[in-house]
C-alpha cells in the first residue's frame, strides 16, 4: 500500500489544452477528434529544438516542462505502453522498400528516448526511467515515481503519454482512442499540513478475480476521478486490480 500528494498535474490531447477543457471534459468524458496531426506548441523551446521531437515527445514536454521549476532536479518517469508506433511504422517501411535506416530516427524512436531528451533538455542530471507496461502502464510508472519519493528525492515526475497509432495498427491497438499526454508531480504525504488542491492519495494492488477492464486508459481515468473528486475507483488488468482512494 502507498500513498501519495499530488502536488500538480497537466494534461494536453487535441483541442484539450487547458485545466479548464480537461475539467469540462471530465463532466462528460469522450474521445476527441485527433487528425494524428495537432500537437502542442512547446513554445518554451528554440525552434531548432523543436523540430527534433517527435509528436509524443512534444506531448510529454509540453505537459512536464511547467511541473519543474527551473532550479530544480527531480527524477523522471516516462510511461508508455505503445511508445513511438508512427515513427517505428516509418522504419519497417524503410525496411520493406529496400531504403537505408535513418540512424537519427532510429535512435529517437526506442524508448528511453523521451526520457533522454528530457534529461538534456532541462539539464536534469538525476535518476529518470523509461516504463512500457500493459493496459496498466500508468500505474506501473506511478508506482516507479512512488519508489523515488521512498529513496529520498522530494517530489518526483511521472507522465504517461500514448498517441494515435497509424491506422496498420489497428488489429493489434484498441486502447488508445485519441492521443494524450498525462503529467503529475507527486510528493509525500504529510499529515501536519493541510492538503492539496489536488489530494492526498493511496494505491493498493490486489489479485483479480475477474477481467473487467476500464472502459478508458487508466491515466485519463485517474484525471477524471481527480477532477470529478471522486473519492475512489478501480482499474482491472488481467490478474491486477488497482485500488485507488482519496485520504484527504
């Protein structure tokens, strides 16, 4: 069992950009358009910088960058469960049309990529990780944030981001119906002070009985059930139920 503050959050998905659309969203939760063309800004780069990112790199950054303060170093957590499927599409067909392999887009397609593109780009010299779950992906990397806060770091940075995969997917991906990006900075719990806005929250494993999967990716479910306050709610994958419960 663990517990958590969550000190902050940001979220982007097409035409879901600020608190205020992820809040109305959360009212009534859906699937967005997503042409697997919109992406953010990343306004805070150079240009030269940004066009060395993926669309998924831009989401994480665009959704981690305001967690972090300037003068700070704070270990990192990237979780995916499909990581870069339009960039790795783009390598099998190469591979298939008889074409020479870009070094530099294979390099940037594994991946710990985002993760190493965070650490340079922020001049982030601590410990970051690199997570690619199942379904419940989102918890594994939240549980690997949870893990840094216990080895003694003050808050720590976990995102989840997944995007739109090209329609060759499609038999194989059902759980990703729009692309978005989910950023929390997490902290410890501490009793002799009043609560976030956000609440102080508690995780427990538990063996499934049963498979009764969420109808949405386990990330946007949590920003929902945390926007909505909600006081609890459950995620089951395979034999994993995840309990979720507000304590302040």
């Amino acid at each position: 069992m663990t517990a958590f503050r969550l000190e902050d959050w940001r979220a982007w998905a097409p035409g879901l950009e600020s608190a205020n659309d992820w809040r109305a969203w959360a009212q009534s939760p859906r699937a967005v358009p997503d042409d697997a063309q919109t992406q953010p800004s990343c306004a805070f780069l150079p240009a030269l910088q940004r066009r060395r990112l993926s669309r998924l790199a831009r989401m994480t950054l665009e959704t981690a960058w305001p967690l972090c303060g300037d003068d700070e170093q704070l270990p990192f957590v990237f979780g995916s469960h499909h990581g870069e499927t339009p960039q790795t599409l783009a390598l099998l067909s190469d591979i298939v049309d008889g074409q020479p392999l870009s070094p530099t887009r294979f390099g940037l397609s594994v991946h710990n990529a985002i993760a190493g593109q965070w650490s340079i780009l922020r001049g982030q010299r601590g410990e970051s990780s690199a997570i690619a779950g199942e379904a419940d992906t989102f918890e594994h990397a939240v549980l690997e944030g949870l893990l840094q806060l216990a080895a003694g770091a003050p808050s720590a940075l976990v995102v989840v981001a997944e995007e739109l995969p090209p329609p060759a997917y499609a038999p194989w991906i059902a759980d990703v119906p729009f692309s978005y990006a989910v950023a929390l900075r997490l902290g410890r719990t501490d009793t002799t002070m009043d609560a976030s806005a956000h609440g102080d929250w508690q995780l427990r494993l538990e063996r499934a009985e049963g498979d009764a999967p969420c109808a949405r990716p386990h990330a946007l479910d949590f920003l929902r059930a945390m926007l909505a306050r909600d006081s609890s709610l459950q995620h089951t994958w395979k034999a994993r139920r995840w309990n979720w419960r507000r304590i302040r």
